[in-house]
C-alpha cells in the first residue's frame, strides 16, 4: 500500500473508446479498467512516464519519458508490448516529445511546433512533417474511427485549428478559424465529423463541422476565465463534457436546449448555451500547488454516466439525468492503492 501511495503521478489519459485511462507514474505506468475500475497492467521502472498513450485495449501502448527522472530520453516515443513486456518499436525525434496519438496505422508524435506522421508497422516509416503554432500542450486530436482526421494547431494563427484527413495530407488546407486567443483543448467526435474546442480564456466551447468549418454549437462553460484540462465527446457526439481548475465538470447537449425558467434571462447578458448539468469534485489538498492536480473526463459505457481520473489518484463515477440535469456521485476511489 505504502509503495502504491509512493507512486507520482505524472499524468493520466483515457483510451479511445473511454473503457480504460493509462496512468504515467514517477517508476513506471499502470493502466486501469474504467467501469467498473480495476487495475488490469502495472510496469514497473527505473523511471518516470510522462506519456502513455493507448490505442483501444489492444497490447501496444505509447510511452514517452518524463519527470526528474525519465524512463527513457523525453525525445524518444516508445512503443512498449504488453505481452513481452518490452518495447518493440523506438522513434527517436529531434526535440522532446509533447504528446502522441495512435490508430492501427498511424503513430503521430507531436513537437513543440511540429507534428511527425509515421506508418504503425515494425519498421516504421515517416510520412510527413506538420507545422503547427507553438505547441508545448502537445494538443492535437485523431479520431479513432472511420476516416483518419487530425485536427491541430494551424501555424497561421493562435486561434486556428488545422483540420486534415491523413488518407488526403496533400490536400488544399483546411482551416477552422476557432476563438481569438489561443487554443488549449480540443477534441474530435468518434467519426471525426465534429470538433470541440476551448481557449486559454476557458468560458466558451466551441463545436465545428469539420467537413463545412460551421459552428454549430457555443457553449457557456462559465463567466470566470479557467484553464480547460479535458474536452469529451459522447460516442454519439450528442453531448460534451468539459473539465477545468475550478473543480467543476460541465455536461453540455448539443441537441435542442433544455428549456429552463431562467433561460431567456441568461440569454440577455451572456452568450453561449448553458451546461444542462455541473458537478464539484474535490481534489486532494497539497501545500506545493505546483504542478495543478490536473482532472480528465470521458462519457461511461453505462447510459449516463461520467467518469473523472484525475493526477491525485482519485476516480469518481457521476450518474445524471438528461432530462432534469440533476447529477448523484456513485463512486469515489483511489486509483493507485488498486492491485492487478
């Protein structure tokens, strides 16, 4: 127990489909079933991960080193094989590695002003080199299914996202002109078809159509500026969830409106659509608030459901009701006190 609570956090990440999240630790990874939660792969290593990256629950997982101590050179993605329990592929990049994004035939390492496309094969080839606006989030998104679309930072402006089918990289550029300051989060629905996003002001989420550049949806997370941490999809790409550091979860319908008494009113002085429900989470309290206890969200498998994994090790369960928008926490545990 004591050894498991000795374990840093460095960071956590949902898999595409939301079933699992990986966790990077200060000796190693760990990956965990989300509902019900349950540790199913625990590495341990001489060293810090600050990337883990899943594709689906198949036995490849993205890893890049990180922390005072790293695994392996932060310039480095490996490809580590959980069967063997070792890695099999090693792309080394000319600068440190700020995120990586998978699909079974794509590796996608993102710099701090570039994006590296490689083929997913034992041998893997570099297909092209993306420009991005400075980038040390590391954002950028693929969608897992369907046609292969990556959405980025566009170089030309701190405000615009570059939308691309990897099946078309040569293609006239594809440019959505999202907010006026610069992007933090963003997010594709399942098929691609739809992107979220938020910038570092965190009161609006904006919902574009990828294939025509259309808003479709403005979303008012709040007045207050906050920092996004996480922006999800639903597998319909009906709804959103939204994290940030103000320990508040917002879920958004991209439907119709919920009608509410006051809505006119809200309407008169703010603009953007109301979160349809919002709940608090608690993160554990430290006196060095840096590094921020960072949270991430996803849509459960269970018919309304949220889950939250969050860098202090805590997971929470919500259960909501989409016509009323009330909202009851089911489960709250410690991911890292869990055994396989």
């Amino acid at each position: 127990m004591m050894e498991n609570m000795a374990c840093g956090v460095l960071s956590v990440n949902f898999n595409q489909d939301s079933g699992c999240f990986g966790c990077g630790c200060s000796t190693g990874f760990r990956v965990y079933n989300v509902d019900p939660l349950k540790q199913i792969h625990s590495v341990h290593l001489n060293g810090g991960i600050s990337i883990v990256e899943m594709l689906f629950r198949c036995n490849y997982i993205a890893l890049v080193g990180g922390g005072p101590t790293p695994a392996f050179t932060p310039n480095r993605v490996v490809i580590w094989e959980c069967i063997k329990e070792k890695p099999v592929i090693e792309l080394e990049l000319p600068s440190e590695v700020r995120a990586v994004r998978l699909r079974r035939d794509r590796i996608i390492a993102v710099l701090d002003s570039t994006i590296h496309v490689y083929s997913f094969v034992e041998s893997p080839k570099r297909l092209h080199v993306l420009e991005t606006w400075p980038n040390v989030q590391g954002l950028c998104t693929l969608s897992p299914m369907g046609e292969a679309v990556l959405a980025f930072p566009s170089s030309t402006t701190a405000g615009s996202v570059h939308v691309l089918s990897l099946a078309k990289p040569d293609a006239p550029r594809h440019i959505i002109d999202a907010h006026q300051s610069q992007i933090v989060a963003m997010a594709l629905s399942n098929d691609g078809l739809k992107l979220a996003t938020a910038s570092e002001k965190g009161t609006l989420v904006r919902v574009f159509d990828t294939k025509s550049n259309e808003k479709l949806n403005e979303l008012r997370r709040g007045t207050n500026n906050a920092r996004i941490f996480s922006l999800n999809f639903n597998a319909e790409a009906s709804m959103v969830c939204v994290s940030s550091d103000h320990s508040t979860i917002h879920l958004f319908s991209l439907q119709k409106p919920l009608k509410r008494s006051n809505s006119k009113k809200l309407e008169n002085y703010i603009k953007g659509e109301v979160s349809f429900s919002r709940f608090h989470i608690q993160p554990t309290a430290t006196k060095n608030k840096l590094p921020a206890i960072v949270s991430k969200c996803a849509f459960s498998a269970e018919p309304n459901s949220i889950v939250v994994v969050m860098t202090d090790g805590s997971y929470y369960k919500f259960h909501f009701d989409a016509e009323k928008g009330q909202c009851t926490r089911q489960t709250y545990s410690l991911f890292l006190e869990m055994g396989n």
